[in-house]
C-alpha cells in the first residue's frame, strides 16, 4: 500500500518540525547570563557544548536519512511502516533534548547571586580534591549543581547518559541546605572520591584483596563480606576523611542524623553502610590516617546522640563484632597499594601528613593572625583548617559561614582572572587543571574570630 499524498505530506512536515525545534537549541554560551566568575571551568563548558553539537549533528543525520527514505520509498512503503520509522526518530529526538536540559538545569543555576561564584569556587575545591601527587590520571572537567535534599550524588565523568552517550564531565550534585559552611566540604569531596575511585580502579582492586579473607576459613569472614558490600561508598569516605580530615566525620553526622529507625536500619543490599556504623567507620579512618583523641570524643558523641540501648540482640551483637572488627579492616584500606598508584598507598599520594590535627590548629592560629595565609593555600586544606576549627571550639558558625563565602567567591574570581590571563599569554584555554595555591596579590579583608 503506497503513502497517500495527506500522510506523505503529514510525516515529512512532522519530521521537518522536529529539525526545526532541533534548530533552536543554542549553545549554552549564547543562552545563560551569569558573571564571568560563575561560569564553568573552560573545559568544562567545551566538553558539554561538543557532547550537544555531536547529538545535535547525528540527530540532523538521522532527520535527512528518513525524510529521503521518505521520498524513496513513499510509493513501496506502507503508512504504518514510515510511522514506525519516525517514532524512533522521535525517541531519538527526545533523548538527547534531555541531556540538554539536565546540563541546563546545571547552568542556569550560575545565574543566580552569590550561588553562580559559589558554584563556581566548589569547581574549583573539586578540582584540587580529585588531584593526586603524581599523574595517575587526567583530571576530568567538574561541574557542581545544587540540589534539595540532605545529600550529595555524583554522574561520574565518562558514564553512560540515558541517551546512550558518555557523560563528558562529572556532574555533582551538593545539597542546598549545606550552603555555606565547612560541612559541604564533606559531601562535596565524599562524592570526588567516588570518580577518584573510578579513575584508578580502587574498588575493583580492594574487592580482589577482600576475597580471599571472605572465603577463608574463620570466624570473621561474615564481617569481611559485609566490608565487601559497602566498599565503594566506605572509599569515598576514606578520600574525604584523608582530605578534610574531622570536618568530613563531622558533616557525615549532619547527613545521617536521621529517626533512630533508619540510623540502626540494615540492609545487606544496600551499598551504604548502616548510618550508625558508617559514623563509626569515618572515625576508625580519622584516627587510622591522624592518630588523635579527637576521633574518640567525636564517636562518643555519636554514642551519646544514638545509644544502642533498646536495639535487639541480633544487631548489637552485629554492630559490636563490627566496630571490634574495625581497625583491622582500616589498617587494609591504608596499606592498600592499587596498582594505579603504582606501588603507592592512598594515605601517601593523598599526603595526610599535611591534614594532622595539631598542624591544622596551627595553621588557624596562624591565620587569624594573618587572613592572607588562607588565600594562598589550597582549598581542601583551608576546609580541612576551618572544619578542625570548628571542632576545636575557636569558630563560631556564624563566622564559618562568612569565611567560606568569601573563600568560595576569591577561588571563582581567582580561576577566572587565571584563565583571562593565561589564555592572553598563550591563545588557550588552560582553566580546569589543578588549583594553582600561589596567589600572585592577595588583599584579604576579612579576620578570623573565635566563635
């Protein structure tokens, strides 16, 4: 049955329509006001608009293919047979308008005050966390987006889309409510942790030096399986204890602090370890990496908030072997030498040795004395710094906040003027690599008071 005239004339103007709505999709570049010290990184913003520009092209290869199937086969084909076609265009269509609008639900928020610099200043903090002593891996462009709700997530660089491509950068995704304090710190860099993790292949890596122990023939090798489980989300916590130290544990319990139900609920499906647990498991790391009496005081604390009174036997009996069981657990992760790192640990291309407790009190003390100490260091350090003062007592969260928001506002202006003046030396665009610490004129206005 050949295509009548009507429905010839009605699919091929369905089809032109959609390549006309495919048209007026610009690039962001030429869509989003915002400041210049909010915009993405450079590389960033490039790797978006050319994952956009190759779905918008294939989208117009597609289009052209069918409208001259169209005219070849108007006379052979049956109606349903061309609607069939154009369905799966459609499909097509509307994938990749989806990948536009989860980016340019990322975007948009650059506009707004004082969040688009913040946004832009968290780039950068992700930047330095995701960079290790020693190239093990190129840095991927990383793009922050607010989100409500209590916790962070991550669409890892270089996944799959639900369009089908991969994604160019990572998209992570802090909650609003934890701006702006030291505590984002905590969700921020759980979630770098997570791509860092990916980029050297640590879960699969540990996962190989847990198996023997879970098949071994002892009494804990329940407890290893459980580690096993949980391994992927304890990672990311280890990379965020390791780069900003007790502020990392203390924004954990922010997250977690939830009805008793679900703080003692377990379930061995779910990669995330039990709340009370997961607590427990951050200071093990903290006092692993930085022996101090601060990690007892703080799960304590814990202690204090969540008694285990009135748990049933079944699960203080699990969580009691659990948290008995904990230092020999850490002592693997630290020793642990993946074999992207080349023979190193993750303590030592982490360098924890500049996070120790004592040396991020000084370098406060220091700072209060002289504000221009803090431009100048690197923004995980300065988390680490003003998170450790907080758990001291010597910051008040009124100033905290105040502090990060200039700190996060200077690193977005920083990257920015960097970027203006490397690309007027060079021709390129060099914005997106490591954070520079050295800052060429500081003026800091603001001074450090104790809370």
């Amino acid at each position: 049955m050949a295509i009548d005239p009507f429905t010839f004339r009605m699919l091929e103007e369905e089809a032109r329509g959609l390549q006309t709505r495919l048209d007026r999709v610009k690039p962001f570049a030429l869509l989003e006001p915002m400041v210049p010290a909010a915009n993405l990184f450079p590389n960033a913003q490039s790797a978006i608009e050319r994952a956009l520009i190759d779905g918008r092209r294939e989208l117009r290869r597609l289009m052209a293919s069918f409208l001259a199937w169209l005219q070849r086969a108007r006379a052979a084909a049956t109606p349903a047979d061309a609607q069939r076609r154009l369905s799966i265009l459609r499909l097509r269509f509307h994938q990749v308008l989806n990948e536009f609008d989860m980016y340019s639900d990322v975007i948009t928020q650059r506009s707004e005050h004082d969040n688009g610099p913040w946004l832009s200043g968290l780039d950068s903090v992700a930047a330095d966390a995701l960079t290790l002593q020693g190239q093990f891996y190129e840095l991927p462009p990383v793009v922050c987006h607010l989100e409500r709700g209590p916790g962070a997530a991550i669409r890892r660089a270089r996944t799959r889309l639900p369009g089908g491509r991969t994604s160019p950068v990572a998209v992570i995704r802090v909650p609003r409510e934890r701006m702006v304090g030291s505590g984002i710190a905590s969700s921020l860099i759980h979630e770098t942790g997570h791509q860092a993790a990916a980029l050297i292949e640590l879960v699969p890596s540990l996962r190989a030096m847990l198996k023997p122990l879970k098949e071994q023939a002892s009494p804990d090798k329940d407890l290893w399986g459980i580690w096993d489980r949980w391994i992927s989300e304890i990672v990311a916590d280890f990379f965020s204890v390791a780069r900003v130290g007790i502020t990392s544990t203390i924004g954990l319990i922010g997250v977690v602090s939830l009805p008793r139900a679900f703080v003692f609920r377990v379930d061995v499906n779910d990669p995330h370890p039990t709340p009370w647990l997961r607590v427990k498991i951050s200071a093990a790391i903290g006092q692993a990496l930085y022996p101090h009496p601060q990690w007892a005081r703080i799960s304590a604390l814990w202690e204090q908030l969540y008694p285990r009174e009135g748990l049933d036997l079944e699960r203080r009996t699990l969580f009691e072997r659990l948290e008995n069981h904990m230092p020999q657990f850490v002592a693997r992760l630290v020793e642990h030498r993946p074999e992207k790192l080349r023979g190193q640990t993750l303590p030592e291309v982490l360098q924890v040795q500049t996070r120790a407790p004592m040396q991020l009190s000084m370098m406060f003390q220091s700072w209060s004395r002289s504000p221009a100490g803090m431009y100048r260091a690197r923004p995980t350090v300065v988390f680490a710094v003003l998170g450790q003062a907080r758990a001291d007592g010597k910051l008040s969260p009124e100033d905290e906040s105040v502090l990060i928001g200039k700190l996060l506002t200077f690193w977005a202006l920083k990257s920015t003027l960097d970027t203006s003046y490397a690309c007027a030396l060079t021709g390129e665009t060099l914005r997106g690599g490591p954070f520079t610490a050295a800052i060429r004129s500081p003026n800091p206005s603001l001074t450090i008071q104790g809370g």
